[in-house]
C-alpha cells in the first residue's frame, strides 16, 4: 500500500459501452437532488453500484494523500476486519488509483475461507485529475463479466461528475457564507463608523475618504474663518440648576443650530461646556468668512426661537465673535506610555483672537473683526463697535456689531 499513486487520464464513454446508462443517469440524478456532500453522494453511489451489478457487498475507501493510503469511509454487508485481509492480499492495486477485476478468486485462494469472495472488482475514483479514492465490490459467487466493469465506469464517470457540482456548490455555499459575514462586518463598520462620527471633526471624516489608507493630518497654514460660540452666564447657571438640568438646556439651544452650522459648511472642531469653536475652511477665505457671518445670523435666530418657546424661566444667551486669517489647521499628537491621543483642531493667533472676540460681545451680541468685514460683500447689517485691544495681541482690532 506505499506504491506511489499514479493519475490517470479521465475515461470517456460511449453510449454503447455503459449499458442502461439511461437509467443510471436517473438513479444517479435522483441521489444528487437528496444529499448536498460529496461524501453522501459516494456512500449512494456505493449502495447503487451493489445493487446494479449484483454484488453481496463492498466499501469505499477514501484516500489520503498525507499517508499515501485508502481509508475505509464506506462499507457495505462486509467487516473492517475482512477488508484489511483482502487489502493486504491485493496491495499492488488497492492504492494505486488503478482499475481491476479478478475471477475464480476461490480457485486462486483454496485455503482462504470465511467471507472470502469468488470475484472481486476495484475502480478509482476520480475529480478532475484529483484522486478521491477507489470503490470495491465483491461477490460471494459466480463473477463479474466485461459488461460489469463497463456499468461500474459509467458510473463512476457520472458520479464524478456529480461530485464535481457537490464539491463546487459546497464551495459556493462556502464563498456566500464568507460574504455574509464580509457583508455583516461591513455593517458593523459602517455603524462604528457613524457613531463615531459623532465624536471626529467633518474635516477629519474628509481626510480619511479622500485617502483611507493614509490619510494627511500633518498640520499645515491655511486661511480659515473661526466663530466662537460662549454660552452667557454658564457659570452661574451650574450655580443654580442641577447638572442634568443644565445639560438638557445647552443641548436643546446647540441641537437646534446644529443642522445650521453643516449647512453652511462648518466643523465643529473643539467643544467646552459653554462654548463652541467653529472652523471654516472653504478654500476661498472670502466664501468661509460669509459662510461663518450666515451661520452666525442663523444661530441667533434659532437661540431666539428656542427662549420663546423653551419652558423655561431662565434667559439663555449666546456670544459670538468671528475673525478670519491664517491657521495652522492638521492633528496635534501627545505621546504617552499608556498610548497616544490625537486630536485635529485649528490653532494661532486666529483662533485666539476669535474667541477673544467673544469676552467683548454682551447680551447675545455677534461681534466679527475687520479682517473678516473686509471679505463681505455687503455691510448693510454691520455697525462700528470700534478699535479694541486684546491680551498679548500686539496690535488692536476693529470690531462690528451683526445686527442679525
């Protein structure tokens, strides 16, 4: 049984040489619609080929290209035992993967008794050029005649290629499993991804579609517009309220412009308790400075319609100060044993200067500086506040007054 396997090329049949292939086709195909294994079909083609060619018994043994053996997988009206016996007295054939087909075996084995077979016939079974393994049948007496070898190659040719659709829907059932759990991690993903969206800056978002596998944050000096947003009298809110009841209130004036500042572009890049930093980065400065003016004008309005119908006895209102220029605009990463933090934000004497802006305005007013005036094409709603001085800015700015 260590003979090295041989392949042999597939057989072809013709109509004449395969009996009645007609009704073995039917039988055969009656067998496939049932079982979905290749290893079911054998066992049925085992069954099928006992009773067709009036055999007392039989086994199919699967070979094993590790071991270079045939296995038992099937067997029929016949012992484990009387098989390795029968193996052992035909091993230059039990392996090889090669046809054959022995009479008058009681004549040749006088002293061979109990279970041992007058005729014994082996056919290798094939897919393809790959060598599955070889069907045996036995019969307890007479013989097994040309006709016989003939019914067992067709079918052997037609369950092969049976098994040939088994193995490959078995193998498309395998792919579509595989795609299914593509297709539910996929899912997953994209519901990671939106609440995680929640937490990223659209700009971020932005990057990393425009380039998913290496997306650029390096910071680098664009012109942005920056609204600052300070809640009035936060601190003396905590003072008053409870803390759940001071979040329902900022969430409920922020959550009413929020679908403004997207409207028109803006990102939401850093949040504090009382205040929100708003970038605008529209590549043309003049189209992010009217950009922010808008969606200045629009949260004022929505604030003013959340108080009037918000009931509530408190008073809330929202300072906002604008200024436009240059800004180092990327990821700042902190390093750390326990990992690093990233985080993407807008920073420079930009920034700063908007949000000092705001500690000007009173009572819900917009103050934008003349750097972003200057970019407007229409100054109907501005009034001069005049020039003021901000801490460590080494020049004053001019400011306006939005009357929105």
């Amino acid at each position: 049984m260590d003979t090295p396997i041989h392949s042999i090329p597939e057989l072809s049949l013709s109509p004449s040489g395969t009996g009645n292939s007609g009704s073995l086709f039917i039988e055969l195909s009656q067998l496939a619609a049932t079982v979905g294994k290749w290893q079911e079909l054998v066992a049925g083609m085992l069954n099928i080929s006992l009773k067709r060619l009036h055999a007392n018994y039989g086994w199919f043994s699967i070979y094993d290209k590790k071991s270079n053996r045939l296995k038992i997988e099937y067997l029929s009206g016949i012992s484990v035992d009387v098989i390795e016996h029968l193996t052992a007295i035909f091993t230059s054939t039990s392996s090889t993967g090669e046809i054959f087909m022995m009479n008058g075996l009681h004549t040749l084995f006088p002293e061979e008794k109990g279970g041992f077979p007058s005729a014994m016939i082996c056919y290798p079974f094939f897919t393809g050029d790959t060598f599955l393994g070889s069907l045996f049948l036995c019969k307890e007496s007479g013989a097994f005649s040309e006709t016989d070898q003939k019914e067992l190659e067709a079918l052997c040719y037609f369950s092969s290629k049976l098994v040939d659709n088994a193995i490959m829907f078995r193998q498309l059932q395998h792919a579509k499993e595989s795609m299914n759990e593509l297709i539910e991690k996929i899912h997953i993903l994209e519901k990671m991804k939106t609440h995680l969206s929640k937490f990223v800056p659209t700009s971020v978002l932005q990057l990393i579609e425009a380039s998913p596998e290496n997306p650029k944050f390096d910071k680098t000096e664009r012109d942005v517009s920056v609204l600052f947003l300070d809640i009035v009298g936060y601190t003396a809110m905590n003072q008053d309220l409870e803390p759940q009841d001071v979040n329902y209130i900022v969430e409920t004036y922020f959550s009413s412009f929020i679908d403004d500042i997207y409207r028109n572009k803006g990102d939401i890049n850093e949040t504090a308790g009382d205040g929100l930093m708003i970038l605008f980065l529209d590549d043309d400065l003049k189209q992010s400075a009217k950009q922010a003016v808008t969606t200045a004008k629009a949260i004022k309005q929505k604030i003013e319609f959340v108080e009037r119908n918000l009931t509530s006895p408190l008073s809330v209102k929202v300072n906002i100060g604008i200024h436009s220029g240059p800004a180092l605009v990327g990821s700042v990463q902190f390093r750390g044993t326990s990992g690093d933090r990233w985080t993407f934000t807008a920073s420079g004497m930009t920034t700063n200067i908007s949000s000092r802006i705001t500690k000007y305005a009173r009572n819900g007013e917009i103050l934008i500086s003349k750097d972003t005036v200057q970019l407007l094409d229409s100054r109907q709603e501005l009034q001069e506040v005049g020039w003021k001085e901000f801490k460590n800015v080494r020049d004053p700015l001019f400011l306006y007054r939005l009357s929105a």
